[in-house]
C-alpha cells in the first residue's frame, strides 16, 4: 500500500502516533523485526534519537528499534501500517 503523503489523515496518524513517544513512559509497542517478526511488548520508553537522518526508539531494556519498523505506540498506528491495525489482535 502505497502512503498518500498529502492525505491530512497521513499528518492526523503521525501527530498522534509521535505524541505517543514519551521518554520515561511505559508503553506497548508493536514492532516488526528485521525478520519482519511481529513483536508486542510493554516496556518503557528510554528515548527517541535522531542521527543521520535515521530514528530510532531505544528503551529501557537496551533494546534499540528503527522508527519505522515501529507499527503502533500505545495503540496509537504508526502512518507507515495504516491498515495493520486490522491485523494484529490480542489473541
């Protein structure tokens, strides 16, 4: 699926989902690995760096996240896995 970047719900999703990354916050965050393995897990959120034109999330655990690899902060989706959201469960 391809993102419409001039789509206002495009900007509505990534304000939200970026208000959703809180340094110091204890959060679920849904991720895909490099393996693109779906993860879920609650954890506290250390920081979000930028470096290089690159983001990433690096959490208290010393687990480290490429931003876009990142589908969802506290339920919030990232604008990258629109529809997702539709796929994953708390089976």
């Amino acid at each position: 699926m391809e993102t419409n970047l001039i789509n206002p719900d495009f900007f509505t999703s990534e304000t939200a989902f970026r208000s959703a990354i809180i340094p110091g916050k204890f959060v679920r965050i849904e991720y895909l690995t490099d393996l693109s393995e779906f993860i879920k897990t609650d954890v506290t959120i250390k920081q979000l760096v930028r470096e290089n034109g690159t983001e990433w999330l690096e959490l208290a655990t010393g687990d480290v996240i490429p931003l876009d690899r990142v589908v969802s902060v506290s339920g919030n989706l990232s604008p990258r896995y629109p529809g997702y959201g539709n796929y994953s469960c708390d089976c």
